[in-house]
C-alpha cells in the first residue's frame, strides 16, 4: 500500500513538473556508464520529435532550404564522384583475380555492379558525405551557437530550428539519395575502365551486362535506404552543432562527435535495412 | 519614416507606460546554481541604465530572460507593459521588433555579407517591404555607424570594432525602443571601446531610445550611464547615479571602482 | 545575385542528372533488354532446361552472345527458350546450328551453347527456331562417364580374348609360316594389344575419378566444368568399339581362313601358296588386317587428345614413369 502511495507522490510530482525525485531515483538505478549513451539517444529522440514538430508548420524557409541544397548537394558531388569512382576502379581490379580463378570474368561487370549499387554505393558515399558534410553542418551550427549567431536569429523573429535545423535536415535527406545515384553511375564507370585495363569489353555490353543482373530489388532498397542516411547525418549534425558547448573547444568537439555518430548510424540503418529487405522478399 | 511603420502592441495603464521595463522577483537558477535570486529593476523611457556586476554574475542571464532567449523560473516581467513570460511565440515576435539585443560576440551571420546581415531581421519582422526600402534601410543605418563602405564584404573581413558597429547597425535597423547591451567594450581596444561608448549616447540623443546596458567596463559605465544598477549575488545590490556610487564607502561597490 | 541564379541552375541540373540516372536505371532493370546494341531474336526448343532462366547467358564457342529473353512452356513435354542474340552474330549463326544447355562454372549458372552448323545452310535470321542438343548435367557427364568406363572394359576384354584366339590358333601360325601375312597379322595383333593396355589404363583411371567424385572428394568443380570430356570420351569410346569390330572381323576371317584351308588340304587340291594370294577369304583377310590397323592408329590419336585432358593427366603421368622405369633398368 505504501509503495502505490509513493508511486502515486511521484507521479503527482511530475504532474506538477516537478518530477527530479523520480528522475533521481531511476538515474541512481542505471549503470554509470549507460548513462552517457541513454543521454545521447534521448536528446536525438527529442531532437528527431522536435524536427516533425516544428518543421512541417510554416513559415517554409525556402531560399535558405535552396541554399544548403546547393552547398550540401552539389558542391558534394566532386568529392562523392571522385571516392566512387575510385572505389569502382579498385573493387573491380580486386574482384578479378578471384573471379578469374573461377572462370568467371564475364560476371565481373554483373558483380560488381550489383556490389556497387546495393551496398557500396550508398554505403561508401553516405560515410564520405558523413565525413564532409555532417562534420560542416556540425561546426557551423556549433559555432553559431557559441557565438549567439542561433540566439540572434531567434531575437530576430526567426525560429533558428526552421531556419538553420529544418532545412539543413532536409537538405541532406533530398541530396543524399541523389548524389548516391550519381556517385553509383561514376563509381560503374570507374569499374568499366577498371575491366577494360585488363580485358576488353565494350561500353555497351558492359552497362547490358550490368543492368541485366540488376533486379528491381536490387534498387529500390538500396535508394530507399539512402534517404535514411541522409536524414540521419544531417539530423546527427545539427543535433550536435545545436546543443554544443561553449567555447570554441565545444564545436570541434560538435564536428567530431556529428561524424563519428552518424557514421554508426549509418552502419546501423544499413544493418536495419538489410532485415527488412529480406523480410519483405526483395533480396 | 514612413518605411518604419507603426506596429500596434497593446498598452497598460497610463502610469506604466514610463517605466518601459519592469522586474520584479526574477528568480533563475541552472542546477543547484541560484543565478539571479530575487532581482528587482527599472528601466524608464529614454535613460541608459546600466547593470554593473562581475564576471558570471548573471548579467547576461537577466537580459535574456527579458528578450526570452531564456525562461526565468520566477518573478514578473514587464516590457512595454507587455509579461513576457505569457506571451506566445508569436507575440514575442511582436515584443521582440521594438527591443534591440546587441550581443557580447556580436552575432554576425558568417555566411551572409553585410547587407545581408542587416537585411535578416528586416526580412523576417516585415514581409512586405519592397527592395528599395530595403536597400535604403541598410544603408542608412550602415552610414548612422559610419560603415556605408563595406556592404558587401563578408563579416571575417572586418576587424572586431566594425563588427560591433555592424552589429549595431543591425540593432538599430528595425529602430527599437529599448536596447540591451550586453558587455559592448568587452574585448575591444580602449580607443574603439570610447568610439562605441559615443555611438550608443548618440543613438539615445538621436532615437530617443532606453538602454539597458551590462557592463564591468567602468569606463563605458561612467561615459554612458544615467543610472547604475550594481547586481551581486543575484540581487539588485545598490543604484545610483555613477558619481552617487563612485563616492560611496561600501566595500563591494568599492571593488568595481578600483 | 547573378551568381545566386547560377547557382540555382547548376543545383537543378544536379537534381534532374541524379533522377535522370534513376529514371533510366529502373527502367533498365524493369524492362530486361539491350538497350546499348542492337541484337535479333532466335528460339529453341528442350525437353528440359535444367533451371534454365531469363537473363541467362547464351554462347557460341564459348564466347558471350546474347541473353535468354525468355523461357516458356509450350506443351507438356516442350519448352522453348526466347535468345537475344546479339546482331553481328547474323553472319554467324546459320539456321542448322542447335542449341544445348550447359552450365557455366563452379557455382552452375545455366548457359545456352549455340553449336556451329554446316556452311552449306543459310543464316538464322529474326525469329528463326534452332534444333536443340540435348544438356548434359553433372549428374549425366558422371553417368556418361561410368557407362563409357564400362563400355572401355567390355571392349578390351572382347579385344583381349580376340587377340588370344588368335594367337592361340597353332594350326593358323603353322600353315601362315614366314609369310608377308604373318607378320602383318602379327603388327596387328601387337597393335590390338596396346591399344587394349591402353584403355584398359584409362577405365582404371576413371574408375578412381568416378569413385572420388561419387566419394566427394576430388574436384568436383573441374570436372562440372569441363563438358568436352564427355564429347571426347564418346569419339574415343566409338573408335575403340570400332577396333573391336575391326578385330573381331578379323578374328572371324581368319577362322574362315583356317577352316578354308583345312577344307583345301582335305581335298588335296591347290596349294596354300594360290591360297594366300587368289581366295575371296585372303582378300578379306588383309582388308580386315589393315582396318585393325586404321582403327588403333586412331584410337591411339585420340588418347592422345586425351592425353590434355586432365582427368588423364595421372594416367598419363604414370604411363611416362613407367616408360622412364623401364629405359633406365636394364
């Protein structure tokens, strides 16, 4: 009877906000260094429901939503092309040998591109778009908070969250999926040349070949995912950049942290990804 | 003056309407750590007041509560007759174009030139206001600090005394009747912390504006101040005049004169 | 702002190449056809495709020529496969080349071989039906393979036994003497004999391949892989057959001989001189002397075509160490 009456305090507490007994309470009750991770997921969870709340009620920043499109999405497209086609390059020189062995050199160009298109493609681009961009928009916004640029918005009749948060988050979800498609096509290309240092196949059969072993399944979970990916790099590099610490060690650290989350995440969401892929019977 | 219209904000009673500012009991703490415990003040149309304290004292913390940048956990505050912590967000808005914030680290976009930066809050308060109004605007407040020149450079090309000029004219563009200062001089050389110091008597002569200024530079308080309000342990310690303060025997006030 | 509206467009063009790219992609991928090159259509019918599907390769000696469009049932017994083929082939493919199905590498993809027909026939044109061969799968090459091994041992038993009738017959040596004959007669049973030793070497080698691979042990995968055994295995095995005829022919001509000859002494006239040279049976007997000889000089051709097959690499191996053995001991 006395514990229902406690309960009962408590929860009257946190009726009144004035819940710290009980958030005392459970935080003695987790281990020490859970806490840190608990705190984490907590703060995104809240930053992931404050990003739907928030963002889909006008005002739309529209200009500002077109700006960082072009900044996250364009101005990325030489790096991502560059690693892509590197990667089509290197994966099909590294492939060969052992298909080779195997007598299977003309599946060379079907491999590779199913590789490059389900897993290394998105994989590979979102980790180097991680590294790019989730690092920026995680130093900007970091910096901009240190240096009240957020609070000077806010006392200027603009939601920083829609300006700065929505749109960059957003940005990044739409871009992403496309430079991954562009960054899959150089990254084939890069495989062709890669199978013609060695051989000779001409361009036209090389890209029969490769769309000929590619299945609708192939594609679509793998373009779909990399929604995901975008919407998680940018969501992780606002978050940090957002809820930074002051000084300027804090946006360093904004940068750092923004990239090595989001690579993780993007990790997991593949790790997901792949589940449900296969449980819907698309693999 | 026409480009600046005329915003409707509801008044209180006639008696109230000197006393543009108004706390009462602003109580703000973070954690266990009792920031303002119980602050009183005044601030009257048409004065400069400044609040003097420490480093950490919870100068900052008080003029943010009243832009509501942050929410006091207690206490009254009154802008322009209006309690800032019942408005919405929208009303603050409203609240918000007649207060100018000049901040500690000037707060200038990185990533928008000059112009932009003043046309940010312009854009934002109004929308509809035509691009010639708009360029006029800019320029003449850029010419009130004396910067018309740079209006196209980016603000990491400017040197820390024309930020905060910069920052100024952004201030003044939406033409506030009250102004926060926070620490202006801070950070700045003795020669532009004077030129500063004028520009914000000058803009009190000009727009006939009430500033609330936080300061610990004594020589912006004693160039600028019509009234000091000396802030310690979260409370209004003493007020005065700065001649009324500087000739007082208390061992605190005593501390900021020497 | 004129940089502003550059940049607009630039970030439009990003936008419209990357769904461009994904347009195109997935109607790639949903339509199935060869879009880069041109490519004409020709069909096969099989009773069995062994798993045969759309998108499948489809070669002509070897090389990649096209895809399976489409496989299709058209009766209960019949089932036709769609090709796209592509179109420089035009000038390759005639209308009496068959079709087969085969597998392609360790991991068994199924692959339609296009087998080259006479020159004499027109070119397969659009829509043209190929004959079809029938596949051979890992299953069948085992049991080609044993069945041959088999077929090997009965052939060189029979052979054995020939050569031993002969050479047994004392009243065929005594009467043949010194004759131009005999010592044909003797090159060919020497070279009945060596072919038998011969085959009788590959069944044992075949036998332990069989076994191994029945066993799982041994490479499997080289075995699947390498379909022409079989082709060369079946030649073999017929001009083995063939030197057994040969043999047995000759066997039979010379037991004509004898009892022609005992017949002749019986009744005292003619000799065997006019014998040898003037009978019917004399003239079948050296036909059939130097059809023996035909029959394992190709036989042993095809051993040696073997020979690069490794399956008889061992066997072939052992037999040069045993050559090696033999011209070092005495």
């Amino acid at each position: 009877m006395t514990t229902v009456i406690r309960e009962y305090d408590l929860l009257q507490q946190i009726n009144q906000g004035k819940g710290t007994d009980l958030i005392k309470i459970i935080k003695l009750n987790i281990p020490l260094k859970v806490r840190p991770f608990l705190e984490e997921a907590g703060g995104l969870a809240g930053f992931t429901g404050k990003f739907f709340a928030e963002g889909f009620r006008p005002r739309y920043e529209f200009q500002e939503f077109i700006r960082q499109c072009f900044i996250i999405g364009y101005k990325s497209l030489p790096l991502v092309g560059l690693t892509g086609f590197i990667m089509g390059l290197v994966l099909t020189m590294q492939l060969r040998p052992n298909l080779v062995q195997y007598g299977l050199e003309s599946a060379l160009p079907g491999m590779v591109g199913i590789a490059i298109v389900r897993e290394i493609g998105p994989v590979i681009t979102a980790l180097i778009f991680a590294g790019k961009i989730g690092s920026s928009i995680g130093a900007e916004l970091g910096s901009m908070k240190v240096t009240e640029q957020i609070d000077a918005m806010e006392v200027s009749g603009t939601n920083p969250f829609k300006y700065l948060v929505f749109t960059r988050v957003l940005a990044t979800t739409l871009m992403l999926p496309i430079l991954v498609i562009l960054s899959d096509a150089i990254s084939l290309y890069g495989s062709y040349i890669g199978i013609n240092i060695r051989g000779a196949t001409s361009f036209g059969f090389y890209w029969d070949e490769v769309f000929r072993n590619l299945t609708f399944g192939d594609v679509m979970p793998a373009f779909v995912k990399t929604y995901f990916f975008g919407f998680a790099i940018g969501l992780v590099g606002c978050h940090k950049g957002y809820h930074s610490n002051k000084g300027t060690e804090g946006v360093g650290r904004s940068a750092n942290s923004a990239v090595v989350l989001s690579s993780i995440l993007v990790f997991l969401i593949d790790l997901i990804s792949v589940q449900i892929t296969d449980l819907m019977g698309l693999n | 003056m026409a480009i600046y219209p005329e915003i409707k904000t509801h008044r209180l009673k006639e008696h109230l309407s000197e006393e543009v500012v108004r706390i009462r009991g602003l109580k703000k703490s973070f954690g266990s750590n009792k920031v303002l415990d119980g602050f009183d003040l005044s601030l009257y149309r048409s004065e400069n007041l400044v609040v003097l304290g420490k480093s950490g004292s919870g100068k900052s913390v008080l003029i943010k509560c009243i832009i509501g940048l942050l929410e006091a956990d207690e206490g009254e505050i009154h802008v322009l007759g209006h309690s800032i912590p019942e408005l919405d967000h929208e009303e603050l808005d409203q609240i918000r174009v007649k207060l100018g914030f000049l901040f500690q680290s000037n707060a200038l976009y990185d990533s928008m030139t000059v112009r932009e930066n003043l046309e940010f809050p312009l854009r934002r308060h109004w929308i509809v206001v035509t691009q010639d109004q708009v360029d006029q605007m800019v320029r003449e407040a850029l010419e009130n600090v004396g910067l018309g020149h740079t209006l196209d450079m980016m603000p990491i090309e400017l040197s820390g005394g024309m930020r905060k000029r910069i920052a100024l004219a952004r201030t003044l563009i939406l033409r506030p009747e009250i102004i926060l200062y926070d620490e202006p001089t801070t950070g700045l050389d003795p020669i532009t912390a004077g030129e500063i110091n004028e520009l914000m008597v000058s803009i009190r002569e000009r727009y006939k504006t009430s500033s609330l200024i936080i300061s610990h530079d004594m020589k912006c308080v004693r160039e600028t101040a019509d009234r000091v309000v000396i802030l310690i342990d979260g409370k209004c310690y003493a007020e005065d005049s700065y001649d009324g303060l500087s000739r007082s025997k208390d061992k605190k006030i005593r501390d900021f004169f020497e | 702002m004129a940089t502003k509206k550059w940049d607009k467009l630039k970030l439009g063009l990003f936008v419209l190449a990357g769904l461009a790219a994904l347009i195109f992609a997935l109607f790639m991928v949903g339509q199935n056809i060869s879009l880069f090159q041109s490519s004409y259509s020709l069909s096969a019918r099989f009773r069995n495709v062994g798993g045969l599907k759309q998108g499948n390769n489809v070669r002509y000696g070897g090389i990649d020529i096209g895809t399976v469009k489409k496989v299709k049932i058209l009766d209960d017994t019949t089932i036709q496969v769609d090709m796209l083929i592509k179109k420089d082939m035009d000038r390759i493919i005639r209308q009496n080349a068959s079709a087969g199905i085969g597998t392609d590498g360790l991991i068994g993809n199924r692959v339609v071989n296009i087998f080259p027909g006479t020159s004499d026939s027109p070119y397969a044109t659009n829509g043209d039906l190929l004959s079809s061969k029938l596949k051979v799968s890992p299953e069948e090459m085992m049991e080609t393979l044993s069945k041959s091994n088999r077929n090997i041992a009965e052939i060189t038993e029979k052979l054995k036994f020939t050569v031993n009738r002969i050479n047994s017959s004392e009243g065929l040596w005594k009467v043949l003497n010194d004759t131009s004959l005999a010592i044909g007669l003797k090159r060919s049973l020497s070279h009945i004999e060596k072919a038998a030793g011969n085959a009788e070497w590959m069944t044992g080698d075949l036998t332990t391949i069989v076994g191994d691979v029945k066993a799982g042990k041994g490479n499997i995968g080289k075995l699947l892989r390498d379909s022409s055994i079989v082709i060369d295995m079946g030649e073999t095995i017929g001009i083995l057959r063939k030197v057994a005829g040969e043999a047995d022919q000759l066997a039979l001509h010379l037991d004509q001989f004898t009892t022609g000859m005992d017949q002749e002494i019986q009744r005292g006239n003619g000799t065997l001189n006019k014998l040898l040279k003037d009978t019917v049976m004399a003239g079948n007997l050296s036909r059939s002397l130097s059809n023996v000889e035909k029959g394992t000089a190709e036989f042993n051709e095809n051993m040696k075509a073997l020979q690069h097959n490794f399956l008889f690499r061992g066997y072939f191996r052992k037999k040069e160490k045993a050559h090696m053995s033999q011209t070092q001991s005495p």
